[in-house]
C-alpha cells in the first residue's frame, strides 16, 4: 500500500525558496505569477492492508519527524482512501 504525503508551509509564513522561485520565473519570462509556495512530497511504501489504519500510522510519522508541525501543514493520501488533511 502506498502512502502520498504533500507537506507545505502554513499560511503566513515566510516563503523565501518561494519567492526565489517566484523571481526566475519572472526572469524567464512567466509573467503574471502571483505567489509561489514550495513544499515537500513524499511517498511511502507500507505493509498495511487497512487504509484507514494505514493513513493513521502515516499521520503519526508527519506529526512525529516528517512535518514541522509549528511551521507546516500535512496531507496524507493513502491508496482506498480519500486525503486526510491537517492544518
């Protein structure tokens, strides 16, 4: 079973690698970019069968060492089951 997980900045938090992103674009030429927000995505090969209980034990990894619970959010997709997001 395979876990996604997108992990971003929380809102009002300074973005610079965003900003930074924001810049080249608009040096190439990508006009009309507003706002660039960069995050981490990470995918996760499990043992479990249970979806549920699977999103659950993935949840705890985010909030454990994968996500700066202060700083970012998390949202966990797991194969059979819709996201589970957390603010």
């Amino acid at each position: 079973m395979k876990a996604k997980v997108h992990i971003t900045l929380k809102n009002g938090v300074l973005d610079p690698q965003g900003k930074a992103i924001q810049n080249a674009l608009s040096h190439l030429g990508f006009g009309g970019v507003d706002e660039v927000r960069q995050g981490k995505y990470i995918e996760i090969k499990l043992a479990d069968t249970d979806p549920a209980a699977a999103k659950q034990r993935v949840s705890q990894m985010c909030e454990k060492l994968l996500a700066n619970m202060i700083i970012e959010n998390y949202a966990v997709e797991v194969e059979g089951e819709g996201a589970l997001v957390r603010p």
